[in-house]
C-alpha cells in the first residue's frame, strides 16, 4: 500500500511555506517513522521533518530547491499492509 506524507507545521509558529534545502534518504531506502528524512529552510528557521511512515521510499515529491507550503505532498513511502 501506497502512503503520501505531506509537509506539516513547521518550527518558528506561523510560517506557512519553506525551501526543500536537503534530503536524508533516497528513493528505494528503507525509512522508519520518527526518523529523520528532510530539511527546509522557511524566513525564519530550518525545520527537520521526520518521516510519518515506515515502508521504502518510493518517490520524493519536493526535490531541494523546491518551495513546499504548508499541506503539500513531499514524498510517497510504500508501507506494509
């Protein structure tokens, strides 16, 4: 089964979109959920986002240089059922 993780709130309070500046993984590794998968840099602060699900990253959605908003897909993980 297919799961879309999606950029959540990020540090700083209220901004609402962010520059994608570095992945941790690649597509096809193995992610567990909690642990680090990418960094954003909003006006404000750099944010690490955790992955929200454990499965193989199938497909990195923001690529760096990216500008996400708040609710945007970033990456597709393929989870076990």
């Amino acid at each position: 089964m297919n799961k879309q993780q999606t950029l959540q709130g990020l540090s700083g309070g209220d901004a609402a979109q962010a520059v994608v500046t570095t992945w941790f993984k690649s597509e096809g590794e193995t992610v567990h959920e909690g642990e680090l998968l990418l960094e954003v840099e909003s006006e404000k602060t750099i944010s690490e986002i955790e992955a929200a699900h454990t499965g193989v990253l199938i497909r990195i959605v923001a690529a760096v240089g990216d500008e996400v908003e708040v609710g945007d897909v970033i990456a597709e993980f393929e989870v076990p059922e």
